[in-house]
C-alpha cells in the first residue's frame, strides 16, 4: 500500500536557504496502514541523517510536527511515525490512555509498528538509510526504546520524557544505538526505581548511554499545552525545554558523524 503525496509547503527560511515541506507516508504494518508524515528541506537536493520522530500518547499531529520541524532546521529529514495505525491521532487524554495501552501492554507489538516505519523510512531517497536516530517524547520516548531493544540497527536514540520500563529487556551484543535520556527529576511517572532499573538495563546491554535529569521539572516538561502547575505530575518547563533540547541537538551531532 502507497499513497506518498506532497501536502503543502509548511514554512521557509530564506535566511538559511531552508524550505520545509510535508509529505504523507502511507504503508502497511501486517494488515495495518500506518500514515506517517515525512518533514524535508526541499531545497536540499541530497541525503541527509535521518530522524524517526515518535509523538506522545496523543498520536501524529500538532505537537509531533513542531519537533519535526525544529529537527529539519537543524539539517535532519524526519519521519513522524504512526504507531496506532490510520494516522490516529486522540480526541482527548481518555482516548489517549486507551490507545496508548494497547501497546504498552503489548510491547511485540509496539515493536513491530516502530520497525515497520524504520524499514519504510530507510526506502526513501531524501535519507542516509545507514544514518538513522529515533527520538521520542512521552510514549513516543517509550517506542523508540522499543524499537532499539529489538535490535534496530540505530545511529542514536534520544527520548525526552519516556517511559523507560519494559517486560522485554535489551539483549547484551543486540542493542545498537546510543543513547540519551532527558528526564524530569520529579516526574512521579517515571519513579526513581524505574530510572535506576533501566540504567542497570543499559549496563547490562553495555550500551554507550547518557542520562540527564531537570530539577524542577515533571512528566511532559517539552509540551506547552501541558499547563505551569507541576503539582499535577505533567507541566510544562520552558527552562527545561531549551536546555534539554540544546543537549539533544549536540548528541545527536556528535553521533551522526
């Protein structure tokens, strides 16, 4: 199944010669059709490293697209990924939930829907198939994960705020990438026993990692429509967010070269 078409010209930049563009990416998961959306300077004529982008729990949409576009001006083509298949994006945050579980309780599948964008991602001719990093935000943070576990043969990983917990743990000599966890140091979803399990995972699978955590900071710290009250365990942190990202963008180009 293919239905790649150009949607519209998303934004420009004349002063660094940048013109970003957004394309649809449809195909199939098993008998799921995933429609992804691939972000590319179209004034760039070849290959560049690419980002596979996995959204939080409310799925492709407004939220994933600004981190893609943020990534393309820093010289990446990126794939926004769909992982609940049909391009599903969530009503609200009860849907969400519901959509969202159905993979973390069923992480082979999460799995095989993260695999089936990369081995799509790789097919297309605006990206260094050999080049590829995955980034993730909330459950996005948990897919990609997952999607390096499997033994994806990734360039980096790189999640903000993520569910870092899984019944699948990476296998020593099948775990690639690098990796980079910005964390929320008070983020009462992601507890400090499951930081530390996760960062024994990482020994275990001897894996080149790193781990930041943000004082101050909760679950979602990325996401400006999260509120400012950090007592409800989700907020927003505009110092958080800048910093985070700076680390992330000097990973990531450390690691591409």
């Amino acid at each position: 199944m293919k239905n790649n078409s150009l949607i519209y010209e998303c934004s420009s930049n004349s002063a660094l010669n940048i013109s970003i563009k957004k394309k649809n990416i449809s195909y199939l998961s098993d008998k799921t059709a995933l429609k992804s959306v691939l972000f590319f300077d179209s004034n760039n004529e070849g290959k560049l490293p690419g980002i596979l982008l996995f959204s939080d729990w409310l799925g492709v949409g407004d939220f994933a697209f600004e981190k893609a576009r943020s990534f393309v001006k820093e010289g990446f083509v990126v794939l926004v990924a769909d992982v609940y298949g049909d391009g599903k994006v969530a009503k609200d945050q009860k849907e969400a939930f519901e959509l969202s579980s159905i993979y973390k309780n069923n992480r082979l599948l999460m799995r095989e829907r993260a695999n089936s964008s990369f081995e799509e991602f790789k097919k297309l001719d605006v990206v260094k198939k050999n080049n590829i990093s995955a980034i993730g935000y909330c459950f996005g943070g948990t897919v990609a994960l997952e999607l390096a576990r499997s033994g994806a043969d990734l360039k980096n990983v790189v999640v903000f705020h993520a569910g870092l917990d899984t019944p699948l743990e990476a296998v020593p000599g099948n775990f690639k990438p690098k990796v980079l966890a910005l964390h929320g140091a008070d983020d009462p979803h992601v507890p400090t026993e499951q930081v530390l399990k996760f960062q024994e995972e990482l020994r275990k699978a001897k894996a080149d990692w790193s781990f930041v955590s943000y004082g101050n900071s909760v679950h979602s710290f990325t996401n400006k429509e999260a509120g400012t009250d950090p007592s409800k365990g989700v907020a927003y942190n505009k110092l958080a967010d800048k910093r985070s990202w700076s680390v992330a963008i000097s990973f990531l180009k450390e690691n591409i070269k």
